[in-house]
C-alpha cells in the first residue's frame, strides 16, 4: 500500500534487542572486573568513581560496588582541596539521586546517602527533607524513604510538630500507610511528653480525643484496611507494665520459697540477681524453676535451710529484692503455720485490662459506642468486632463476659482462618475472669470446667490454688507452667484432649489426678507423675493406652506409692 | 495554491472536527492518502478554542451574520453528463442565539496600552471616589435611580471640566438604556477611563489593600491567556478518548491536567462532593456513618453486576428511586444522583445510574482523585494532536479551504471527486464531510438537537479553598420537570485558558430554549455582576461576572445516516459536538467510519520506534519510488504544515 513505513519484522527487533542487551553484558562485565582489579592494587581513585557509576547507574543494588566508592571517597577526602571536595560531593548527590530514580527501595543507594551525608561538615538537611517528600510523593509506602526521612529529621533536628504535619499531609492523600501512622505513634509522646507514663507515653485527652477522631475517619471510610486499625490499638494501649514481684510464697512442710515475676526471667549469677533476706539477713540460696529446666520463667523457687523455719521465733521474715526490676516483697511465716504469702491481688491491680488501658473509661465508651455503630453497618468486619471485644475487656471484663463470648462467636464465623488464634484468645479471657472471680471469692479453688478452654495461660498467677477442676475443655496438654502450681493437691482434666502431662512434674502436694477420657497414648507420658510425691490417686480411665497390654504393671513400678490406679 | 495540491487521493475529509481529525489520523497511519481541508481559517470547527481577540472575531462573524459567498469559478462547467454533483453549504448554521455582555470597567485598551500598569492601578484604587458610582452606571443591571444620583453627585463633586464628563455621562445612559445588552455599550464606556483620569487620586496608596480589579482593557491585553473552548468537555480517565491517545502515541502532543474536584449545588451553597476514598476520609461535612454509607455504597457500584439481587427487584424504577431504597442519607443521594452518576431525578433508571455511577468510579484514581482529564490549553488541542499525526504520516492540509461540491457519478452512485474553491477538481476514493457542511437540500429532512452553552469570565472561584488552582466540575439539576441539567466547568489559570486571577467557566445544557434562556437561571445563582460600589462586604460574595457570552449550538450527534438526502455510500458523515462529557462519541464514530474506509486495519496503532523505521535501499525499488513521491507530496505544501504549527503559537 502506499506511504506505508517500513518496519523492522518482531524477530528482526528481536535480534537487535539480543545484540544490544549482548553489548551491554560485555560492557558491564568488563567495567565490573576492572573495578576489582583496581581495589586489589590499591588503585582507589576517580576512575573508579567512574567506572562504578556506569554499574551502579544501571544496577544500583551492587553492594560492593558501594563499599568501593566508599573506600575511594575516603582516599580523596585526604587527598583533595576542601573546593575540589565540595564539588566532588556534589556531583556524588546527584548521581545518588539518579540511582534512586532507577531503584527507589535500593538500600545500597540510601546507606551510601546516610554514609556520605554523615561525613558532610555541613551538610544540607533541608534539601535532604525535600528529596524525601518528593519520592514520598511518588510512592508514599516507600519504607527505605521513611527510614532515611527519619535519619535526616534526627539529624536535622526538625521539630516534631513539622514532622507530624508532613505524616498528616500524606495521610490525606492516602490512609493505607503504616510508616505515616507508625511515624505519628513516634512523633506524638515527644510532642506531648507525660512525666509519670512508660517508655511509649500516653497522651494527654484531647491530643488522644483528636487521634481517635482521625482514626476513626478512616475505619469508617474503609473498615478493611489494617493500618488505621492498628494504629487504633496503639492509641488505646498502654505500656508494659512496670516490673514487679507478683507473689511471694514460703512453705514450711517443702522447706521452700516460690516467687512469680511480672515476666518471665532467667535468675542466675550471670543474670538476673535475686536477693533473699531472712529476717534481715541475707541468705545465699539456689534458684531454680519448678520444672527443673532453668528457662526464663515467670516461677523460680529456692529450698530453705532448717534454720530459717524453726519456731523460736514467733515468725520469720522472708524478703527478695530483685535488683534489676527494681523491685522486693516481704511474707512472713508465723509460728505453727504451714505456709505464708504475699501476693498482687489481680482483682487490685487490673492485671489483665493491659490489652487496652485508657484511663478514662469515658473514652473508651465512647470508642465502644462508635465501634458498634459501626459493626452494625459492617456486621462481618473482622477489625471492628476484634476491638469491640478488646474495648470491652478494657471496661469491664466480668461485666461484657456474656455480650464478649458471643461477639466471639461471630467473629470466628467471619474469620474462620484465625479460629485457632480467637478460640486460644477466648481461652486467656475466661480464664482471666475465673481467676477475677476466684479472688473475689477469695478461695483456692478454680472452676474450669466446662469453657470449651483450649490453652492454658497465666498459670504463674495460680501459685496458691489447691484444687483446679480443668474437666470438659479441649486442652491438648497439662504444660509445663502447670508445675508452678506449688500448692495443687487436686487436679481435674477429665474429658479433654490431651495427649501429654509436661507440666504435672514436681507438685509437691498433688495427691489426686484424674485424667479420664483423654488421648493419653504412650506410657512414656505418664514419666512425669513419678516427681510428684504426695500422689495417691491417679485415674486413667478411657485413654487409649488403657487398652494396651501390661499398662498396669507398668504404671505400679512407676508409681509405687500410689494406692489406687483406675486404668 | 489550487494548482499545488495532487489531484488524487485516497481519502478527502472536510472539517477538522474531534472525529474527522481522528479519522485523518488513523487513515493516514494506515498508509491512506489524506486530504484534510476546512473552510475555517483555524482547526477544530465547533471543538475549537479561541484567544480572548479571537473568539472576539469568531463573534463578529456570527453576529454579522454576514454570507461570506464568494463565488469560486463556476462548478457546474465541470460536471459531465455521467455525473451528478452534491453542492455544499458555504456558511455555517450551527451557531445562533449569540449574545455577549461585558460587566468588567472598561477603558479604551489603546490607552491602557500606553498607559503602562501604573495607571490601570490607579483607575482601580480611586473606588472610593465619586466616580466609582460612575462606573455602575454602565452596567447593565444598574437601577437608573442610582444613575442619576451619581450624576448628581458628580455634578456636585467635580469642580473643573466637569461639564464635559456629565454630557458623556448622560450619554452613555442613554445608550445603557435602549440597547443594554450590547456590544456597543461595551465600546461607548470608554469615557469612564476619562472620568476617572479627571479624578485626583492622591490618597490611593491608603487604599491599597484592596484587591486589585481586573478591567476589561486587562483582559484584551491578556487576551492571548485566553483559550476559550467552543465546546465543554472533559476526559474520562478510562475513556475511550484517553485510551486513543495513549495507543496512538498522540497523547505525546498534548498535556492534561486532573480536575481537582467535584462540587455540587445544594440549598443554595456550592459544597465539595466527596468521591474519592480520601475525599470521603477527608471530608468534614460527611458524618462518620455517611463516610460509612457511602463508601459501601460506592464499593457496592464498583462491581454491581456481581450482586443482581441487590438492584434486580429496582430495574423498572428510577434511579433517585432506587437510591431512596438504599441506606443513603438525602444528601449522600444528592452527590450519588447528580455529581457522580450526574443524571437526573426523573432520567436514568437504575441499571443506567448504576452503569454511569461504575463508570465513574472506575476512572477514579487512575491520574488523580477525580475521573476527569482537562488539556492544557483548551479542548481545541484535541483535534490538532489528531491533524498533526496525520500530517507527520504524510496526510495534507489546507485551511481556508472550501469545497464547492462532490461529484458523484451517475452510473455506480459513487461519489468520484470534488470540485474546491479554486474549481480544481480532486479525485478520491472516500470522502468524509462533517455535518455542517452540507446544503440545506441534503440536510432537509434531518432534525437537529441544540447545546446551550455559555462562557463566563469570572474573578474568583465559586467555591473558595487554599488553593486558587482548583479545576472544578458542577452539576447543577434542572429546576423543573422537563429543563435539563446544567454542567459547570470551572476553570483556572494553570490550565491555560485564561489569565491570570481569573476563572474560565463553561455552562452546557440541552437547549430547551436559546442559550441565555436556558442558562442565565444558573449563572445568576451562582455569580453576581461585577460592581466597584459591592468591594465592601467581601465575605458573603459570590464571584464577580467580568464577561460573559451565551450561544447555542447544533448537535447533530444522533442524527441518522439515513436522514440525509441522496447521500452516495462512499460519502460518510461526521457529526458536531455533542452535548455529553465525555468524548467517547466522537471516538466511537471515528473508529466506525475508519473501519468502513478500511477494513481490517488497526485504528490509530502505536507508530512504530524510529529506530525499526527501515530507510536505506535495501527494500524494492518501486516501492522506493512510491516513498519518495509521498515525500514530495509533502513537500509540496510547506504553508498547509507550516498552519498545523499556528495553533502552537497561538497557545503561547
């Protein structure tokens, strides 16, 4: 046809396109070997610069191309006029840009940026600050900027507020950016500092009455989007809580002192120091954890010389100082007792409200009050039904109890994949509120029973119980926190799941145990019961291993002391 | 100039229009011979833009309404006894109804011209001054009681020369008076610049704060600021047109700016409509439960067609019906009925609003957070972009270029050639003619839809934020059952189509009745007639009307092929503008007409990389040849390239 251009044919471009990319590879390799050949002579001079700018400039990613710049720039800083330096820095900006242009997310380019801003005797922040607004504009989620607008802003010292200004300009643009929401979470305890609030800072009402305005702005604008969510969480939450000794307890018949920590610890000469004093002396003692592995567990125990409970004295003192947690308690063993303590109460220090700790309850009311507005709108949204259950174990655990397990239930329908995770979740919480009642009732008994349980938690809180009934649950296992359970004599889990005994090792005073209609399989499980001395009943019935052949024998040469085994 | 042009060619297409540029464009890249002429002196017919001077001729020529006939030699000698001929029309119907008002003060620009900026601050700060009232004189809508107070107050208040100033004064009232709404008036108040000249004016640096005004001389003067669209659109972001440009690579020509927002017109206030997810988390006016409702809503549309059981027991009900049925708040309604699916109460049922409310939000986001591309320097870049690829393809352009009338051979019913104004005669095989270019004989059994557009230049934005760059759409609902629409255009300086401190807005309706009729209703709520004696109460103000125009125009986008008389199937016919948005009917047309001329070609391909662009001999030598006569042909009309150029400069 007419004036119809001639074209090259696909396979004709094909095959230019193969010579090209081949022309390049030879020019790439060639430069590449070049450049290490120069580093192993020590030839570190601008020819390098060069050399690895035409790689980088292709390939940014090539971190020991990097190194090498960076080993020539150091080379020329002693070498060079402070003019000639300058200009040299700032042809490196420029071409660090480029870089950037060609990789936004390189980290090779963004450390070489930090590294060569950080060697500058006066370097330009400012410009810095812009560079990061600009790549933040063309990709707000860009992490490997925020990270650098971050090291800039603390070098620069930019005031918080400015910082926290530029978060909410890209949160208008855009909601979905976790390092803006994240960034504010950092911005806003140094803005407003609390003097008698934790290392992560609450904030004052009215900053937090504004963020939860913000926030809520965006869950109900897109209820499924994560990161207002989160943020939500943070805005609600509260620090960890302060170190502290929760319980202190001394048994005259074991010739034992147990202690529980507010976390988990490791107590040993080369870590954690633990003092005990005894009626104001120091005592050396040996720590260990009740099941003997010496993990960092929340229970650590020591034996008692004789000396320390006799009854000359009207009563002993026992007090331990934890140095690093800064903490001590003091229980006192009277004359003819058996047994003295000292404990936090749960129901005092609100132990468990620590998902979410506004103090205002008036806050998270109304958090509450828009939350299930907002559920009834969205009655399937994951997010909204997770906080309304959060916001209401803030308030009040015992009291949202009913409206909690069924809000539950629903979330599991809408989110069957995390069923395992809301059900091991509902567990912690009903077991909490047990234990909230148990104390008001101020005995040593705990019902469990019957709570479609699945784990077991804060087992380290149930130091004194003496008699737990863990029966009808789908606990898997007895773990091994159970052996923290320094006081247990009774111990039901009739009708559960479990398949292994862990934790029933070293009770000192369990005397009964009845596992019936569980998956206990092995004999080799039943190992632990042998460390529990007090035993006497032991009832096995309906597991599977009752049916194999020689159990009992088995089971009277493992435990001799035990009058009545039901297999 | 007639003797240059071949006398053969593949395709002649007659006015530069949206769809017969397009058209030119995807002939020629397909390796067509073009022929591309226009009666106009510039490109795009009614897709046109003009300067501020130049839509001011575009006005003269309509208001003098004057037959521009000059008789060519004669046709007629020319055709044979075999043929036929189908004579065209030589002056254009498609504009009527044209009536132009200036409220800015006006002064005689020669003297602006001279007078340098300095003086034109004076004219504008002396406000407080006696002759301020002068000045509301002239306006149109002044009450004549005030008239003759300030006259009175002039008499008074002018000690030396004053009896020359009242005379004119007096004057010009007059004339205010018996022919108000025209032109004349325009040029009469002239004086006024006089009178103020008269006026001392030594404590107008106390005065400055004011905002300075713009006048009538600033716009002529600024006049090349302006690019004043004929007619009114945008681009979808995912709309056909945006999709054209992007594979044709002729998108390379031309820039878009996003609208920047999408407005509506409630109870009397002009408010943001949140359409975008970070309009909605943004928005103030929206309650938490709206922000929730309406996202749910607008998620809901996005993929309608997955939930049938939602909207399938509303299809036979209207659309602000079935919004009615949603959980939707009256205002929510309000933005989801009229600004995103922008149709009306009664129009739409629920399948379209739905479609229209999809299509809306699928264009979201794509450039920006609206779904609306405006080009830089008006919508007559469009139709260039267009002529320009089809000229770098070898197609050949004339302007000023009439054609008499189309030869048609007797015997087959073809038509064979036309004869121009020169009375050369010009073979081709296909022949594209747009609408207005036919004869009132071809065109007597077509009925024709009318656009009622006006333009406004207006001193600030109708709704005012941080910005003044603000791009903005408005939908305005017809007031009683029966009137249509009105869709508002705001446009500001950055888009390049007016001058700075300005706005350029653009009204089209449906014609119910003629332009003024239609729209003045709108303009009158939304703008107010510009007055110096109004500078004090600043806060309440609406924008200040500076100039105004309203015309209406033909819309002979639904007319069938079928209407026309005698039409020989080789001739096909391109319509004008119609009064939609979007542009998706002029592609569709061009696309449909493209595959009638040639079939099973590619429309628009991306033109290929320069470098596959084989150019040494190493291809036949015939085919060599055929190049290089395509080159000569090229060659031949450096003037014809050299006008495809002009709009370029004008656009400077």
């Amino acid at each position: 046809m007419h004036g119809r251009l001639k074209v090259k044919t696909s396979e004709e471009q094909a095959e230019a396109k193969r010579l090209e990319r081949e022309q390049k590879l030879k020019l790439y390799q060639s430069a590449t070997q070049t450049v290490f050949q120069k580093r192993q002579a020590g030839e570190l001079d601008e020819s390098v610069l060069e050399l690895t700018s035409q790689i980088l400039g292709a390939n940014p990613d090539f971190a020991t191309l990097w190194n090498c710049r960076r080993e020539v720039l150091q080379r020329l800083e002693a070498q060079k006029s402070p003019e000639e330096l300058a200009a040299l820095v700032k042809t490196e900006l420029g071409f660090l840009e480029s870089c950037l242009r060609v990789n936004p997310k390189s980290y090779g380019t963004w450390h070489h940026r930090c590294w060569l801003l950080g060697r500058l005797p006066e370097p330009n922040w400012a410009r810095e600050l812009e560079l990061c607004a600009r790549f933040l504009e063309v990709d707000e989620r860009n992490f490997h900027c925020w990270d650098y607008r971050r090291f800039v802003a603390a070098q620069a010292a930019v005031p918080p507020a400015e910082e926290l200004a530029f978060t909410d300009s890209l949160i208008t643009r855009n909601f979905s950016n976790y390092s803006s929401w994240h960034y504010r979470s950092c911005l806003l305890p140094q803005l407003h500092p609390q003097p008698d609030s934790g290392p992560q800072g609450r904030l004052p009402e009215d900053v937090l009455l504004k963020e939860l305005e913000l926030v809520q702005n965006a869950f109900f604008t897109d209820p499924n989007d994560q990161s207002a969510w989160f943020y939500h969480r943070w805005l609600l939450g509260r620090a960890d809580p302060q170190d502290a000794l929760r319980c202190l307890h001394v048994s005259r018949d074991e010739a034992c002192l147990t202690v529980s920590f507010s976390r988990p610890v490791l107590v040993g000469p080369r870590t954690e120091t633990l003092l005990l004093m005894v009626d104001e002396s120091p005592l050396a003692v040996e720590w260990r954890t009740p099941d003997g592995r010496n993990w960092p567990g929340h229970v650590w125990l020591c034996d008692l010389p004789a000396t320390s409970l006799n009854d000359q004295l009207p009563h002993h003192t026992f007090r331990v100082i934890w140095t690093a947690g800064d903490a001590q308690k003091e229980c006192v063993l009277l004359k003819g007792h058996q047994e003295g303590w000292c404990r936090d109460s749960a129901t005092d220090e609100q132990l468990f409200r620590c998902e979410l700790s506004v103090e205002k309850s008036t806050v998270l009311q109304s958090e509450l009050e828009s939350c299930k507005e907002l559920q009834e709108l969205e009655p399937e949204n994951k997010w909204c039904l997770l906080t309304i259950i959060l916001l209401m174990r803030a308030l009040d655990p015992l009291l949202y109890e009913k409206e909690t397990l069924q809000y539950f239930q629903t979330l599991k329908a809408v989110d069957p994949m995390r069923a395992a995770y809301l059900d091991d979740l509902r567990s912690k919480f009903l077991l909490e509120n047990s234990l909230l009642k148990m104390e008001y009732a101020e005995v040593r008994v705990l019902h469990l029973g019957h709570k479609d349980l699945t784990v077991l938690c804060h087992l380290e809180q149930l130091l004194l119980v003496t008699h737990l009934d863990l029966s009808h649950n789908r606990l898997r296992a007895l773990p091994p926190a159970l052996a923290a359970l320094r006081c247990l004599e009774v111990l039901q889990a009739n009708d559960n799941a479990i398949e292994s005994l862990d934790g029933v090792t070293n009770l000192p005073r369990l005397q009964e145990l009845s596992l019936c209609n569980n998956r206990l399989q092995q004999r080799m499980v039943l190992q632990p019961l042998a460390s529990c001395p007090r035993l006497v009943l032991l009832n096995l019935q309906g597991n599977p291993l009752c049916q194999a052949v020689g159990t009992s024998e088995y089971l009277a040469e493992l435990l001799p002391l035990v009058n009545s085994i039901l297999v | 100039m007639a003797d240059n042009l071949p006398s053969e060619f593949d395709v002649i297409v007659i006015g530069t229009g949206l769809p017969e540029s397009i058209i030119a464009a995807a002939c020629s890249r397909s390796g067509q011979r073009v022929l591309h002429v226009d009666s106009r002196s510039y490109y795009g017919g009614n897709w046109a833009s003009f300067s501020f001077s130049g839509i001011l001729s575009w006005l003269k020529e309509y208001q003098e309404n004057s037959d521009i006939v000059n008789e060519g030699p004669a046709w007629q000698e020319q055709i044979l006894e075999n043929e036929e001929a189908i004579a065209l029309s030589r002056k254009d119907k498609t504009i009527q109804h044209v009536e132009v008002f200036c409220y800015a003060s006006q002064d005689l620009h020669e003297e602006v011209e001279e007078a340098g900026a300095l003086q034109k601050n004076h004219a504008s700060v002396i406000s407080e001054n006696p002759t301020e009232a002068v000045h509301s004189a002239y306006l149109p809508s002044e009450d004549e009681s005030l008239c003759i107070a300030s006259c009175e107050m002039l008499t008074e208040q002018t000690p030396s020369s004053d009896l020359e100033t009242a005379l004119e004064i007096s004057n010009v009232k007059v004339t205010g008076e018996t022919e108000k709404h025209d032109d004349k008036t325009c040029m009469k108040s002239a004086s006024e610049e006089e009178t103020s000249k008269n006026v001392p004016t030594t404590e107008g640096t106390a005065l400055q704060p004011k905002k300075t005004r713009i006048t009538y001389s600033q716009i002529i003067k600024e006049g090349r600021r302006f690019n004043i669209d004929l007619v009114s659109k945008l681009l979808y972001s995912r709309g056909l047109l945006i999709d054209l440009l992007i594979k044709s690579n002729v998108s390379r020509y031309a820039e878009f700016k996003n609208i920047t927002r999408i407005l509506a017109f409630r109870e009397g206030r002009v408010e943001q409509v949140p359409c975008s997810r970070a309009d909605v988390f943004n928005s103030k006016q929206l309650t938490m439960v709206e922000k929730r409702m309406l996202m749910k809503f607008l998620t809901f549309c996005m993929e309608y067609e997955k939930h049938p059981d939602e909207y399938k027991a509303y299809e036979e009900i209207t659309f602000s019906e079935y919004l009615k049925t949603q959980k939707l708040t009256p205002n929510l309604q309000y933005f989801v009925l009229h600004s995103i699916a922008m149709t009306s109460e009664t129009a739409s049922n629920t399948i379209d609003g739905l479609k229209a409310t999809k299509n809306f939000l699928h264009c979201l986001g794509r450039y920006g957070n609206t779904p609306f591309l405006f080009p830089l320097y008006g919508q007559g870049e469009l139709p260039q972009c267009f002529c320009r690829m089809c000229a770098v393809f070898g197609g050949i352009y004339c302007l000023r270029h009439s054609v008499q009338c189309l030869v048609v051979d007797k015997e087959s019913r073809k038509c064979k050639a036309i004869i121009d104004q020169f009375g050369q005669r010009i073979i081709s095989k296909h022949f594209l003619v747009e609408d207005s270019y036919f004869s009132e004989n071809t065109c007597s059994h077509v009925q024709y839809r009318q656009i009622s557009r006006s333009v406004l230049i207006t001193d600030r934005s109708v709704l005012k934020t941080d910005s003044d760059q603000q791009i903005s759409i408005l939908t305005v609902p017809g007031e009683e059952p029966g009137t249509f629409a009105v869709r508002v255009i705001e446009l500001c300086s950055s888009t390049m189509t007016c001058m700075k401190g300005t706005y350029l807005v653009h009204l089209t309706c449906t014609s119910s009745k003629t332009a003024r009729e239609d729209l003045e209703p709108v303009v009158q709520k939304l703008f107010t007639p510009y007055t110096e004696t109004e500078t004090e109460n600043e806060e309440v103000e609406k924008p200040r009307l500076l100039w105004a125009l309203y015309f209406n125009m033909r819309d002979s986008s639904d007319v069938s092929r079928n209407s026309y008389n005698d039409l020989p199937s080789n001739v096909y016919v391109c319509s004008g503008p119609d009064s939609g948005l979007g542009n998706d009917n002029a592609v569709k047309q061009a696309e449909t007409l493209f595959q009638l001329i040639c079939p099973n070609e590619d429309f628009c391909p991306p033109p290929p990389n320069p470098e596959d662009i084989i150019t040494d001999g190493d291809s036949l030598q015939s085919e060599a040849s055929e190049a290089s006569v395509i080159l000569e042909a090229n060659s031949e009309t450096p003037k014809e390239s050299a006008s495809l150029g002009n709009p370029e400069e004008a656009s400077q």
